[in-house]
C-alpha cells in the first residue's frame, strides 16, 4: 500500500476502509510512506487502528519523511503499538 499527500481527518477514514480490506490478521502490512507529506493526530489514530486489526503481524511504514518519523518517536508509538515499525529516508 502506499499512502500519497496528506493523512489527516479528511482523509483518515479512506485510509481505515482500504486496510481494512488489506490487512489480514497475523499477517504483515508494508505502508510505503515515500510520497506522504503530513499527518496529524487523526491519521496516527488510523494507523493505531490498523496495527490493532493484524494482530500479531508486523505493520511496517517504509520510506517515511525524516519530519514524519521523528513523530511517531516522539509519541513514542512502537512502544505502545509493539507491532508497528517504520523506517525514514
């Protein structure tokens, strides 16, 4: 899957229909973040949420924006959502 422009609560809603349909419970989920310039509280949510819907699969957000991930750290998200990890450019 890869996620393009922005991620906030206008869009966050597309966001958690389409993995729903993709994510498979125990089984991995790659988000290629390459081409995502912001998000806000409402779009972490969703990727909390998917994280929760595979279960014990991995949800990998590659590629993302330096700015990016250094939010998901400062929330301190792979701790609290053990299943999620990302990687940054």
């Amino acid at each position: 899957m890869h996620l393009i422009g922005e991620l906030d609560l206008t869009t966050c809603d597309l966001l958690v229909t389409a993995l729903s349909q993709a994510a498979r419970p125990d089984r991995d989920l790659v988000i290629d973040c390459t081409r995502l310039d912001f998000i806000d509280a409402a779009g972490i949510a969703g990727l909390v949420r998917a994280a929760r819907m595979i279960g014990h699969g991995q949800l990998r957000l590659t590629n993302m924006h330096a700015a990016l991930a250094e939010i998901i750290d400062l929330l301190d998200l792979p701790a609290t959502v053990p299943n999620l990890r990302h990687d940054s450019t």
